[in-house]
C-alpha cells in the first residue's frame, strides 16, 4: 500500500478464544503457547511515546534452538506472533520493498522487448524532518535491490521484481510480519521495522475517514431541550418481581426487556387482624380493648428476574440520581380512644393520637427513569425541579366486625410512609447510530484479552459490550465520541483443523472507507478473524521416482514450543499438556490474565503483587516454574514453592519482558500451568 492507503485496527480491545479442535490437539501447552505471542503485543504501550529513531527496538530478534532445528519444528508462538503482524495491518517489508508498477511488452516480444517500472511499497520506520515516511530500500538495516524474474506466460504474466540481499552476509528476513519463520527459529519480540510499521498507522496524527465497525454504535447527543421526570423505584421493583415480561410490558409501555427468567421461592405470609372486644368481665360503659391475633400461611410464589435495556438508576448513570437498598420508614399509628384524653376526661369521650415511629430497614430506595425507545440515553443540562414525593401504605385498620361501627367511636389503624426523590430534568436526547464513519485519528494502542467460553470443552460465547473512545476531527476541531460495541464471537479464534498443503490458514477481512475514489484505502480490519493451524502432522515427503521409501522421505510439518534454554522443546500433539487442560477445569489460578503487574529494578516486587492464590484441588499445593516456561523470574525475584507469593527485589540488569510458565500441583499430583508476561522496568 501507499501512504496514506493502510488498513488499520480501529478497536482499542479484541478478544480471543480456543475452540474445541484448537484444545484437543495442542492442549494447555499450546494454550501457553499462544498466549505468550499476545502479551508481546499487550506489552507495547502508545506507539507515540517511543523515541523517533526507535533505537530501543532491535534490527533482529530471531534465535535458533538447535534441537528444535534438528528435529524440524516450527515454533507455535513465533507462527502467531507473525499471524497477529499481518493482523494488525503489516505486510512483508521484504517482499514488498521492490515491486513491479507496470509491464509493457514492445514489438520485439517478451522477453526481449519488455520495460517495466518498479516502485518500492517498504518504507523507512521512522520519519524525516518533514514528518513523513520515505519509501526504503532497507529492512532492519539491511539493503535490498532486485531482479527481475519474467516467464512470460500465465494470466497475469508471470513476472516479478525479486529482492535479494546487497550484502550477502548480512541478516535478512528479520520483521515479525515478513513470515520468516522456519525450523528451529523461533522470536523474542518484535523488531524496529515491525513497531515503526504499527507507530505510523496508530498515532493519533494520522488522520483516516474510517467506520467505527459492524457492531458498533456511537453516543451522539441531540441538541433539542426535552423535560424527563423519574419515578418511583421501589414501586418498579415491587412490580418487576411479581409480574412476568408480558405483564411488566403492559405496565410500563416504553419498558425495554432483554431478558427475562422465572423462579419459585417458599413464601411466608404473616397477617395481623386488629379488633375490638370487651371482655366478659367489663362493667357496664368500659370502652371496648384493642385486640390483635397473627395467623401465618406458606405457600410456593412465583418470582421474575428481568434485565433492561433503557431503565437508569444512580449511582450508575448520574450522581443526582441514586439508589440504596437501605432507607428510613416511618410507621404512623393513629388511635381515637378515651385513653388517649387522660385522666379527668368525660364519660364517652374519645380523643386522637398520632404516633410516628423511624425505623431504618432494608429495601429498594430512589427513583428511576425510562429511555424513549427511540434514544440510547439522555444528557443533562441542568435540574429543573426537585422534590420529595411521600408514599403512603395503610398496613393495619381495626374493625368489630365486617362492616361494622367501631365501638364508641373508637379506631385504630396503622401506615407505613416512605419517600424518594422526584426529579425533573431538561435533556438533551442522546442517539446512537450504527457503525458510523468520520475523519478519526489513530488509537495508538490495541490490547488482546483472552475470553475463554463458559467451559473449556463449551462452545458458548458470552456477550460482551464495550465502551471506548474514538477522536473524530471536524472542522479543525477534535470531537471525542463514544462508542459502543458489541461483541458476540471472538475477534480471533484460534483453532486447529487438518489442511492438505499449508501450515496455516488465516482469514482477513478488509473494510474500505476511502476518502477519494480509486484509492485501494485508506479502511480499516474488521474484527471477526480465523487462525488456523495444520493438525494434520507429522508430515513426510517423498518425491518420486527415486525417493518412495521411508528411509528417503524428508519430514514436514511437525508443531513445537520452544527457546533458547536446555529445556526439552514441547511436541504437539502433547498428551501430558491436555491431562493439564482438563485439570484447569477444576483448578483455577489467580490472576488469570496473561500479564503480572509491572515490577522496577531495585523495588520491592511485593508492593506491586503480593503472589498467586488457587481454587479448587487438594491441598497442600506446591508452586513452582514449569520446566517448560520460557523463562524463569528476574534475577532478585522468587517464588515460594508453599505460598504462591513472588518476594524479592529486581536485581540491576533484570529490566526486560519474562514470559514465565507457572506450575501449581495439588496433593492429587494434579497440576495446572498458567503462562504470564512479566515487564520489568529499569
């Protein structure tokens, strides 16, 4: 691509997840594997804070494990590693650093009349003083120049501008995104011409009129003045809970369910009856006695749990507008009795009493409001009224009989009074249109988050929505927008199937929001991709008619981990790493994720990260760093073999990135391994 023409990732957070034939064939191992190829990626931080020449990245991070070349494997995190480059939007630098514009066959025929003109698609990592990126002959510091190779048959023409090095000595094929990996090589990270590569598309300088993706939705607010007053919320949920979807529905019109279940609790119902009676051995003219008698009932109720999608509460969406599930209740008893008049009253009088008691209790307090189904949310612009609505619940009256008098004028009844809030706003509407495109500035940074379905051995995905921020540029001015995104699959899956000819098998797809016509791009990559890895091996050779037998075969395909320790390089398919992947079913390590907090050379580690915990197995547990983990602790750091705990201080000269396998085994002699990246800082 030209400049100006790139695809580029736009979402700031992907997910990635293993299906079934990816687990049953590379197990945990491969699990490791794989996560350690994001987290040198998670570890990058904006591409913008990086210095100019990028002279902290090295001009080559290739290594070769001799046993591993010996044995032909092919590293399964570099594989990745390499996959994740041309996902991010990095072609070959290599191939591309020469190629052929045009072809024009003369009268004299191909080949001997034939011009060509060739063009260099490579450009240097960094900038110019002019702030621009110049098209190169160089790799990581080394010089490419070409010749032409022409079959002249074939549609299109068989021809190309094939690169070769100046310096024959010299390292080449040395980016991540050149797809060098080959028997025994394996990568410790990504190199200068792989970050400038990612630099110049993600800075926030570069300016692309790019969608926001399929699944996204972006938070634009409507200028016009609107008034929305809440409600009561202990009501709703009074009514929420004992009413289906259906019947809610009905209720509140606008309500907008997105799921909805039943269930069944045991119910015990208490009734208190008051009345008056006069006892048998009242005199004449004794005012009646206030009487109370309980009877409880059970009985099996049916309960409802509802999730929406346009009802807002506080503290989640404004801080004027919250919710408790504790709050004051005033129990007013009014009684119209002699007793109430004292001592000197006269004979059948009767007098009013009214008493309050404050009681704090449990319950739903606050007020709420409903989104019109045609909005996403609302803005406030100011508070326009607020008041204090009291609610009344009359919970006890006394009677003779049904239907009857009271006695002499006598009553009693008791009511319980609560309030909440009630708040009238002026808004502005808040809309949220699908998958818009605007001139947005770059991200500067893509993190990868492991998702794993509901079981390892599942395939469900659970929804995830996302919220971030994209800068959009109009008239001079930038806009930060909200978006909005759902997620219901993974960005990557990561999987294994049996492939006739190739290694791997990746899916790509390219979104194309030009800002001219006839531009390949600018646009962006889509989420929604596929890896791919060939299950099919060990493969092997053989050609005919003189090499058919297998003494003469030559081997293929065969998938390793490995690095440039004395450990014994992992080969897939792995038994022992899948007896550890069903273990992880049962025994879970904290934290999961796939990066440690970050550690400084010379500081306590244990203020930054106080150890790994464990749930689930049998006690007593043993820790430890698993012979196949790529590397051990920085130089100062230990792990206790009884805690989890990691203690000590960053020896100098440990700064660096660790990808570090951990190993919990259980008194079962079960064990569990969990890769982690661990970034110490100078």
């Amino acid at each position: 691509m030209n400049i100006g023409a790139e695809y580029r990732q736009n979402t700031p957070i992907l997910y990635y997840s293993y299906d079934q034939n990816f687990l049953d064939y590379f197990g945990a191992s491969g699990v490791a594997a794989v996560d350690s190829a994001f987290s040198v990626f998670n570890a990058l931080t904006n591409v913008s804070t990086y210095t100019a020449d990028l002279s902290e990245w090295p001009l080559e991070a290739k290594r070769f494990n001799y046993k591993a070349q010996s044995l032909e494997l092919y590293d399964l995190k570099s594989m990745t590693m390499t996959l994740l480059a041309e996902q991010a939007g990095l072609a070959e630098p290599d191939r591309f650093t020469w190629t052929l514009r045009s072809r024009l066959v003369g009268p004299g025929g191909c080949p001997g009349d034939v011009t060509y003109t060739v063009i260099k698609r490579n450009f240097e990592p960094y900038f110019t003083p002019l702030d621009q990126l110049q098209p190169s002959s160089y790799v990581n510091g080394t010089l490419y120049t070409y010749a032409i190779i022409e079959r002249c048959q074939g549609t299109p023409p068989l021809a190309d501008a094939v690169e070769f090095l100046v310096d024959p000595l010299a390292n080449s094929y040395t980016a991540i995104a050149s797809w060098a990996v080959e028997p025994g090589g394996y990568f410790t990270g990504l190199t200068r011409d792989d970050i400038g590569g990612l630099r110049y598309m993600l800075r926030t300088n570069n300016l692309n009129i790019e969608s926001a993706g399929a699944t996204t939705a972006t938070v634009t607010t409507n200028n016009s003045t609107q008034l929305l007053t809440t409600a009561d919320y202990a009501a709703f949920v009074a009514a929420a809970l004992t009413n289906s979807d259906a019947e809610l529905s009905v209720l509140f019109p606008s309500l907008v369910i997105t799921s909805s279940s039943n269930y069944w609790v045991n119910v015990v119902t208490t009734n208190v009856n008051y009345y008056f009676t006069n006892y048998p051995w009242d005199i004449a003219g004794t005012a009646a006695h206030l009487i109370s008698s309980t009877n409880r009932d059970t009985n099996i109720v049916q309960r409802y749990s509802h999730a929406y999608g346009n009802l807002l509460t506080g503290p989640t969406y404004i801080d004027s507008l919250p919710h408790y599930t504790n709050g004051n209740v005033t129990f007013l008893t009014t009684t119209v009795n002699s007793a109430n008049c004292g001592a000197y009253a006269l004979p059948g009088q009767v007098c009013t009493n009214v008493a309050n008691r404050v009681v704090l209790t449990n319950g739903v307090f606050g007020d709420y409001f409903i989104i019109p189904t045609n909005q996403c949310g609302v803005s406030i612009v100011s508070t326009q009224l607020t008041k204090t609505i009291s609610v009344t619940n009359v919970i006890a009256v006394a009677t003779n009989s049904a239907g009857a008098t009271n006695v002499n004028g006598q009553q009693y009844s008791q009511s319980l009074v609560y309030s909440y809030p009630q708040n009238t706003f002026i808004i502005h509407p808040v809309t949220c249109p699908t998958n818009t495109a605007a001139l947005r500035q770059g991200i500067e940074r893509v993190q990868y988050v492991r998702r794993d379905y509901d079981s390892l051995f599942n395939s469900y995905f659970t929804p995830i929505t996302n919220t971030y921020t994209l800068n959009a540029i109009t008239n001079n001015t930038l806009y930060p927008q909200k978006i909005l995104r759902t997620v219901t699959r993974p960005d990557f899956l990561i999987t294994a199937r049996d492939l006739l000819t190739v290694f791997v098998a990746r899916s790509i797809s390219f979104n194309s929001n030009n800002a001219s016509a006839g531009l390949a791009g600018p646009g962006t990559l889509n989420p929604g991709n596929v890896f791919t890895f060939n299950k099919v091996g060990p493969i092997y050779l053989n050609h005919s008619p003189d090499f058919l037998v297998e003494t003469n075969a030559i081997q293929g395909l065969i998938w390793g981990s490995f690095d440039g320790s004395t450990n014994v390089p992992v080969i897939y398919p792995n038994g022992t790493s899948i007896l550890n992947l069903e273990n992880q079913v049962l025994i879970q390590i904290s934290p999961a994720g796939t990066a440690l907090p970050v550690g400084m050379v010379g500081v306590n580690y244990t203020n930054a990260f106080s150890g790994f915990t464990v749930t689930g197995g049998t006690a007593p547990y043993v820790w430890s760093i698993a012979p196949t983990s790529a590397s051990g602790l920085p130089a100062g750091l230990a792990l206790s073999a009884s805690s989890g705990v990691v203690s000590g201080v960053p020896a100098g000269g440990a700064a660096g990135i660790y990808d570090i396998t951990i190993r919990l085994t259980d008194a079962g002699v079960r064990f569990v391994e969990r890769t982690y990246t661990l970034t110490i800082n100078p």
